[in-house]
C-alpha cells in the first residue's frame, strides 16, 4: 500500500536571505518544485521519503521527512560547486582549474538575451582576443570569428566548428565581389540555433586545440547542446522573440544645394544664368528645372518651383528622408522557441523547435527556418550509457541581399538629396514586368517611362533595383547534424567512448532573372539557372580513457584513441544561354541556344591517431602532454602525414598554500603551454589537374595555369602561452592574465612561375607570420545584497602581428589594389595589411606643396605607407544590474586602431553628397569671398569684402585656402573654389590632384552593442499564466557608438568578412538599429 501524501512548505534562504529558484524535489521521484521569489515552496511527501534541495553554487542539502509539515532550509555557499567545469578537445570534460591554457565560456543565456539571429553575433566583446565580424544583411548573411589575430597570410582564419563534439561544415564565405555575384553569402555558422545551446567554449591557444591538428590553427569553438540533462519530470519552455530592424548609420547627405555640375564658381554655359537653373519646355510650356548631374554643385534649395524628370512639377527642396535609406525598408524578425523535456534519474531527453521568420531590409527578400532539435541521455545499465542528439535545418530563401558597392563605389550611382528613390523604385519594372527604359522606344508602355532622364535611372541605382526585383534567386537548405555517442564504463576509472555523426547539406538554388524587354524587339532576353548541391560529412572516434588516483595525492588521467572523417561535395548546375525563347518561362527548355551545364565533385578524407597524459599532485599541480599524428588524403602519399604535440601545465598556489594564504584570497594560478597546430590547404591544392571544356560539342582538356604541388604541407603554428589567474572576496573579483606568442611557418603563397615552366604561378611553403599578443579578462560583484547585485566583466586583447618572411628574394606581397591607387600590402618585417596610396608632395619641413592651380601638388612616382588595417587591441565591457525582480543588462564593444579605406566617401565628397562636403561652399559654411581678374579660370582669384569686383566683376563666396606652401616655399594664399577642390581631390583613379589618404581612416570605436531590461515574475503572480517561470524584457542591439572616427558609415560594414575585404567600408548593404521584445516561460 503507498504511503499517504501530504502537502509540506517551507522556506530556502541563505545568508543574505530567502533564495528563488532552488530545487526542490522528493528524490527517487519525478515530483519537484522550484522556491519562488520569497523563497518559499509546497511539495507533496510522505512519511519517510528524503527532500533534495539544490541550487547553482550552494552545498546540495538532502533532507529525511518525518512527520513535520514546515521545513526550512538555510544553504551554505559551495566554493566547489562554483569552480567551473569546461568542455576542452574531443568533448572532454574538466575542470576549468586544472587547465595549463586560456579557454573561454559563454553561457547560453548570454547567447539569446538580446533575440540575436544566431550564435555567433551574440559573441560580441564577450571573449577576450576574440573578434567577430558579421557581414550586414540579417540572418542569412556570414559571420567572421578571427581567435587572437591571424594565422594565415593567404588562407583560411576561420575556426573550426564542433558540436557535442563533432566537427560541422563552416566555411570562408568571402564577400567582397564587384564584378561577380553581389548577393551576400552565407557560412554554416548561422544555421545554428541558439536556442539549443547549453554553452559555448572557445578554444585559444595552440595547446589548447592541438587535438585537432591541421584544423586548429585558428582556434576551435566548441558547442554543447541543451539536453534535458538534470530534468525531473515533464518540463516545457516557450521562448519568443520580436524584433524590428530599423536602418542605421547610413552616410549623412547634405541638404543645401541640389543637382548641377561644379562651375568653378560660375555659371558653366549649361545654366540659362548665375542662378544655376535652365529652362526646358514640355508639352508646349516653358519650366524652370534643374541639371541631370549626380554631381550636387547645382544651385541652393529654395522651394520654387521645377519640373521633375517624370514630367510633374515640385517643390526644389531636398527630400524629407535621406535617399540612401529609402532604398531600403526597416525589416523585421520573430523567433519562436518549444522545447520540452522529459528526464528522471535513468534517462532523460529534449525536443526542441524553433521558427524563424525573417523580414530583411532589402526589397522583395525573405527568408525563414525551421530548427528541430532532438538530443539525450540513457543510463541503460551502470556500466553502458548513451547519449545522442539530431538538429535539422529546413531554410527557405528568396533574394539574399544583395550588396551595394555597385552604387557606393561608382560615380554612376551616386545621387543626391533631391532625388526621389522611392519613385526610381516603383518605375524600375513596368506594369507588364519589364525592365523600364528612358524614352518611349523600345517599350510597350511608353507612359509609364521617365519624361527626362534622372541622373540615376539607367544607371547603377536602376541596376540594383532591377536585381532585387527582376531577378530571383530562390534558394531551399536542408541541414541534418546528428551524433550518437556510447560509453561503456569497463571497470572504475576505466571506460571506452564511440562517436559516429553526421552532416549532410543539400541545396536547391533556382535562378529566375525576368525578360528585360519584349521578344517583339528582337532581342532575347531572361535567363534561368537550376543548382542543386550536396555536403556530406561522416565523422568517427573512439577513444580509451583511464583516470586513477593513487598515494592520497597523485593522480592519472590517460587517454587514447582514433578519429576519422570523410567529406564530400557534389555541385552540379544547368542554365540557359543566349536569353529565353519564351518570355519569362523559367525552364531549361526555354534556352535560345543551347542550354549549358556544369558539375563539381570533391572528396576529402582525414585519419588520425591521438593520446592524452596528465599527471596530478596534491590537487594543485597538473601536467598534460597530448599527441595527434594526422593523414589526410588533400595532400600526396608520402607527404601527407604530420604530428601534432602539445604540452601544458598549471600550477593553483593558493592550493599548495592554503593555510598560509590570506582569507580574502580565494584562488591563484599560474599556467604554460606549448603546442603546435596546423592550417592545411584546400583540398586539390596538391593536384595537377586539368580543365575541362567544350567547342561545338567537342570535350578537350587544357592545363591551368596555376600549377599544383606535390610537395606543399600545411601551414604550421607553433605557439606558447603564459598565463596567472586569481579570484579574491570569495569570489566577487578575479582576474585572468594571458601572454602568447606563437610563429606561423610554411604560410602557404601563390608564387609566379617563368613562362617556360609551362605555368603561370605555383603554391609554395614559403611565408612566416608571427603574433604576439596579451589578453585580459575582469570580473567582480562590486555590491552584492539581498535584493541588489551587481556585476561588471570587461575583456581586453592586444595583438600584434609581423610578417617574418614571404619567399627569397621577395619582400613585399600585394593583397589587392584599389581603384589604380591604394594598393593593401604585406611587407616583410611589418605588420600584415599595410595600406598604401599616393600622397601630396612635401617640402623638408613637411608642409604640404600647393601648385599653381592652389590645389595640392600630388606625388604619384611612388605609393606610401598612410595605414595598417589590423587593429591593435579589442575588448568588451558588460554590467549586469538585478533589483529584486527586476534586470537591466549592458554590453560595450570596442576597438582601438586599425585603418579603413572609406571608397564610398571618396566617391561622395567629390560628388558633393556629404555634409562633410559643406565647408566652404558659401559664407555660411566658411566661404571666402573672392572674384576672377579677368574672363577665365586659370586667371586670379582676388579676394574681397564688397558685393562686386572694381570692374562689376561677380563676387562668389564659396573660396578656401589649402593649409600649406606654394613651390617658392612662401605661405600659399591662392583662393580656390571649394567645389572644384573637392571635385579633383575626391577623384577617382591616381591622375591630376586626386588624393585618396583623404578617404582612409583610423576605425577605433566604442559601441553600445546590447541594452537588455526586464522583469521576472514572482512565481505566485506567474502561477496564475499556468507558468513555473514567466519573465518578459525589452532589448536593443547595435544601438549607437560612443565614439566612432568613421564618418558616414558604420564603422563594421566592412565589404566582407575576410581580412582583406575589411580594409575596405560602405560596400556591402545597410546596418540596422534593433530594438525587441522577449518572453521566455517554462511550464
């Protein structure tokens, strides 16, 4: 006969008072409950049963129930249970104290506070000597993760990715085409769910990571999934997010003067008179309009009247809204979240879905997923459990965005404050979805066409436009990463672990691009392209693991194993050629020629054997030794097999002298480590292989001119790393202090060939980079009470690189150029990424030389050195404020150093779109007053006071003087016009006076990066929703700089998301301001 149920109550408390959220659960049993905010329970028990009450950091109290009905419990601080257990190579599991490296941890409730779109961007400034890099354009745009600099001159710098323990595909998605594909690109990092992430290690250091050989040298990050692990009974959480994406930092236009070519500072014989307007006629009347210029030198805004390019008459006043937002929308995101658990002392598992609807700001773009996650543990027997988990990933897209380096880098897509881009929009694609043409030829509906021509139709803005509305590029993701992992527990300290996974990708990409004109015209237009891909990663190890202790104080942990993986890619593509034969069907049938077809197969396989020693004493002093020895099928027999070594030690002196120590002395430790990692080349990189093509049907072959090598090997990091951690108050503040400084060797380059080799260029083990940098980490509870806390963190990381060595006889390497005047370069004994351009001639005092024209005389013989683009430190501030029920949360970026090239503001100030471009263009923005001796420009400039020249000469108020000397070493006071100054310093190109190391910039910032406030339930108030916990917030992401040195732009739109195209601003797609609302409830 059971034993009779009766309710009992009680009170948890500490020593500062009542606790909420402690465990309380009859143990044997599913039945349980959690302390609400007064610290009070009830729990149905009967006689003889034992009550566990549990909670984070605090002694577990297990309790036998006799016949009381009232049970208050006081739990003690546990200094033990606060030590943090962390997850290292292969998944194992220790304890945070012991390691001799810096690793760092991110729970998972810092990952969704702020309802980011994936993990990886909630990893702003919350780990030392990590940098992230997220490319605009909202979910299913990539994300950088750079660990403690870069590794690779050429390669990759990505870090490897693993999840419960198993490697997932990534990538380098690279994001900085201008001719090629402009949609911005996507990596494996964004498909996971934050939702199912329990935490987050980042593994740093070479010794840290050197388990994972030729993969490692850019750090590995390791995920654990939620589980349902430590869940009694049924639970359920719901989780929602919504957030609205507001356009942010987009370049600031000037608003005083509209369209018009500069006039030197006067009327340029297109202007009917001074005024700078002309006269045009339409439908029989005569108007007042304006000049088609993208330049903005043209006369102020003064409300009258002008006759628009669709044929209206408006108002000349610059719009209300900044033009380079209206080509976007403010977007919009909302993420639901069900996750059930089931669990008791023998199993327990969690199913999870998640839903993600994504408005982007650009036009005619959506996108959505469905995230369903299954994972668990069974205890089948003492000796054989199991654990597993599944996540698939089904992702709709239609138009990634695109990027807009087209219209930012071009004078072709400049426009003003006049123009209408909301109107140039809704004209784009007439109403029988054709491309728009100006003019009535060549169109079916002439009266849908412009009147006149406005400066950005039929140009790059109107190219945009009809990429994103007339072409579609439909994209279907589905995603499965599963894992099953059995431990067979052999005898007490012995135990036997197998891991077999999987990640397997497929894609369907339909490319729909619309018929531009009728076929009526004769000209075929329209085109369709069919993509189908497919990504197979199978993974396995099994490993050996022993763990002893012997003598009271030594112990031994020893592990032994074998890891494999294979990888395969299929890509294969079928597309139409010469138009299609009937307007906009999307068929392969519909080719004019005929259709063409493309397929790309890759496979990869990599083994290797592994061993792990650590040797203990008396609980303070560890060392580690591992071993990874690698073949990998990317490189050729004979070369292709590498040792990876790795040795570190730690040493807690607060342990050894714990009865000496001060009381107010918590923990102390020093560490070493050295290890040695690899960076292995892209798979084929070895191979001599042949291209493929055809003529007429005819199949022939033709050796490419980039030849392989045999010979190459992956690029090697040898690193050490020093470090001392301490923790004081009984934990309310520590530190961490870390030092390393690793060499790269045999950086893998491009190398040219003679052409009498037969090929143009090479691979070659060549290069040596070097790092070394310092990483700080801060936290502490400045107050701590009852009802108030407080915590800060901040992190601080200093890198600096240095190239030690390219390839005999080569002392420099070009990255990239741009436009035939800044060259990105990399120079031995200097850091990577040396920025250079042309700069203006000076004199031995280094005044700049002003020629006789009164601009500045340019020294274009040779190129130098005006910036470095990698930055010198990074860090992160976050402060945690709770008063009883309430939350507010705040998380500062920063960045120190580090260079830019701004090209949408060079091309911008010389086309007089910018505020910045305001100085001097009339009195009121600093103009000196000035008239021509005479009838032509290259005649003198006079300044003067009076409202005309002694012979009635024009007086214009738009003069400045360039700060400087004139050839003959005097003061220069040779007035210029301030639109003709910015007109040919703000060029393009490396001719006349243009002057790029106007457009570079220092990109320090400090960035309000999230702002979280909310408010958690009382558990009574939350009992009335039928909820265990209920707790709402507000948030904002991205929020404002506190300081910037960028103008115009956001100083992370970098144009991609590798190192090489973060040198460079404003190319990519507009930044977004969020602001959200969250409910998370467990039932």
């Amino acid at each position: 006969m059971s034993q009779q149920q009766r309710v009992l109550t009680g009170t948890v408390s500490d020593a500062l008072g009542t606790v909420a959220g402690a465990s309380v659960v009859v143990k044997g049993t599913a039945r349980g409950t959690i302390s609400d905010m007064e610290g009070n329970f009830s729990l149905e028990v009967a006689d003889g049963q034992t009550v566990v009450v549990s909670f984070i950091g605090y002694i577990t109290q297990e309790i036998k129930v006799n016949s009381q009905r009232v049970l208050n419990v006081t739990l003690t601080e546990d200094s033990q249970a606060l030590e943090e257990v962390v997850v290292t190579a292969l998944g194992i599991k220790k304890d945070a104290k012991k390691l001799g490296y810096a690793i760092s941890t991110i729970n998972s409730g810092e990952l969704v506070k702020t309802g980011t779109p994936n993990f990886a961007t909630s990893l702003y400034g919350k780990a030392s000597g990590v940098r992230i890099q997220a490319a605009p354009g909202g979910s299913t745009s990539a994300v950088s993760i750079n660990v403690r600099g870069l590794s690779s001159i050429t390669g990759n710098n990505q870090p490897l990715v693993i999840i419960d323990g198993v490697p997932v595909r990534n990538g380098n998605a690279n994001q900085d085409g201008y001719w090629t594909d402009q949609r911005i690109q996507s990596n494996g990092l964004v498909d996971i769910n934050p939702e199912d992430i329990e935490s987050l290690s980042i593994l740093k250091g070479a010794s840290a990571s050197a388990l994972y050989g030729s993969e490692a040298a850019n750090g590995v990050i390791m995920i654990t999934s939620k589980s349902g692990k430590g869940s009694h009974g049924l639970g359920v959480d719901f989780n929602m997010s919504l957030t609205a994406d507001y356009l942010a930092y987009m370049p600031e236009m000037q608003t005083i003067f509209g369209p018009g070519i500069y006039t030197m500072g006067r009327a340029s014989g297109y202007e009917k008179d001074n005024s700078g307007f002309f006269e045009r006629t339409y439908n029989g009347q005569t108007y007042k309009s304006i000049r088609t210029a993208t330049q903005q030198f043209g006369p102020k805004y003064d409300g009258s009247d002008v006759l628009y390019w669709d044929g209206t008459v408006r108002k000349y006043n610059a719009m209300s809204s900044n033009p380079w937002e209206d080509i976007f929308r403010n977007g919009f995101n909302q993420t639901y979240n069900l996750g059930v658990t089931q669990g008791n002392e023998k199993a327990n598992t969690r199913f999870s879905y998640t839903y993600v609807d994504n408005t982007p700001t650009q036009y005619n773009s959506d996108f959505s997923k469905h995230n369903f996650n299954l994972s668990g543990n069974l205890n089948i027997s003492k000796q054989f459990s199991l654990s597993y988990t599944a996540n698939y990933i089904r992702q709709d897209i239609k138009n990634r965005p695109y990027r807009i380096s087209r219209i930012t880098n071009n004078f072709s897509g400049m426009f003003g404050s006049f123009e209408d881009v909301g109107l140039i929009r809704d004209m784009t694609r007439t109403s029988l979805g054709y491309r728009n043409v100006y003019g009535s030829d060549k169109t079916l509906t002439p009266d849908e066409s412009f009147i006149f021509q406005p400066a950005s139709f039929g140009g790059l803005l109107q190219e945009y436009y009809w990429n994103i509305l007339g072409r579609e590029q439909l994209e279907n993701n589905n995603r499965l990463i599963a894992s099953v992992t059995p431990t067979w527990n052999i005898i007490e300290g012995l135990s036997l672990r197998g891991r077999i996974s999987t990640d397997l990708t497929t894609e369907k990409i339909e490319k729909k691009e619309s018929t531009e004109s009728p076929l009526a015209f004769g000209t075929p237009t329209g085109y369709y392209n069919l993509t189908n891909k497919r990504y197979e990663i199978y993974y396995g190890d099994l490993m050996l693991m022993y763990d002893t202790e012997f003598a009271d104080k030594f112990g031994v942990t020893a592990n032994a194993g074998y890891q494999g993986r294979m990888e395969n890619a299929y890509n294969s593509s079928v597309y139409t050629d010469g138009g299609l034969s009937v307007e906009n069907w999307f068929n392969i049938s519909a080719s004019k020629n005929r259709a063409g077809a493309e397929m790309m197969k890759r496979e990869f396989l990599k083994s290797a054997f592994f061993g792990t020693l650590t040797l203990s004493y008396d609980h303070s002093a560890y060392l580690e030794g591992t071993v990874r020895q690698e073949k990998t099928s990317t490189l050729a027999k004979g070369n292709n097999s590498f040792f990876y070594p790795s040795a570190n030690a730690s040493y807690i002196f607060t342990e050894a002298l714990k009865d000496k120590r001060p009381s107010w002395y918590d923990y102390g430790k020093v560490r070493a480590s050295y290890g040695v990692v690899g960076n292995a080349p892209e798979v084929y990189a070895a191979n001599l292989a042949y291209n493929q093509s055809s003529i007429s049907g005819y199949i022939y072959n033709t050796v490419p001119g980039s030849l392989g090598n045999e010979s190459i090997r992956p690029e090697k990091k040898f690193e050490w790393e020093f470090g001392v951690e301490s923790k004081f108050f009984n934990n309310r503040l520590g530190f961490e202090l870390s030092y390393y400084t690793n060499t790269v060797k045999d950086q893998i380059l491009q190398t040219t060939m003679p052409q009498s080799s037969g090929g143009t260029s090479i691979l070659l083990n060549v290069g040596e980079l070097k790092n070394n940098g310092l990483e700080l980490s801060l936290y502490g509870t400045p107050v701590k009470t009852k009802d108030f806390s407080w915590d800060v963190r901040a992190n601080f990381a200093f890198n600096k690189n240095k190239v030690v060595k390219l390839m005999d006889g080569l002392n420099e390497l070009t990255h990239d150029t741009y436009d035939g005047s800044v060259e990105v370069k990399s120079l031995v004994g200097q850091p990577m990424g040396d920025i250079y351009t042309y700069v203006p001639v000076t004199d031995a005092n280094g005044n700049k030389v002003v020629d006789s024209d009164g601009l500045y005389s340019m020294d274009y013989t040779e190129r130098k050195k005006v910036g470095n683009a990698m930055p010198n430190a990074t860090g992160g501030i976050s402060t945690n404020l709770s008063y009883k029920n309430f939350f507010l949360d705040a998380l500062f970026d920063f960045r120190i150093g580090g260079d830019v090239l701004n090209v949408p503001y060079q091309y911008m100030m010389g086309r007089g779109n910018l505020v910045e471009s305001l100085p001097y263009r009339d009195a009121a923005h600093g103009g000196l007053s000035y008239y021509f001796e005479g009838d032509g420009f290259s005649n003198r400039r006079i300044a003067t006071a009076s409202a005309a020249g002694p012979g009635g000469e024009r007086v214009y108020d738009n003069g400045m003087i360039l700060q400087g000397v004139k050839q003959d070493g005097t003061a220069n006071d040779i007035i210029v016009p301030a639109d003709w100054y910015y007109v040919n310093t703000y060029n393009w190109g490396a001719a006349d006076y243009v002057d790029y190391s106007n457009s570079i910039f220092d990109n320090s910032y400090l960035k309000l990066r999230e702002l979280s406030f909310g408010y958690q339930l009382p558990q009574a108030l939350a009992a009335k929703f039928s909820c265990k916990s209920l707790s709402v917030s507000v948030y904002g992401r991205n929020l404002c700089f506190l300081y910037k040195n960028l103008p115009s732009f956001d100083a992370e739109a970098t144009d991609g998301t590798t190192w090489r195209s973060q040198v460079t601003i404003g190319g990519s797609t507009a930044t977004t301001r969020s602001f959200g609302f969250s409910l998370r409830a467990s039932f």
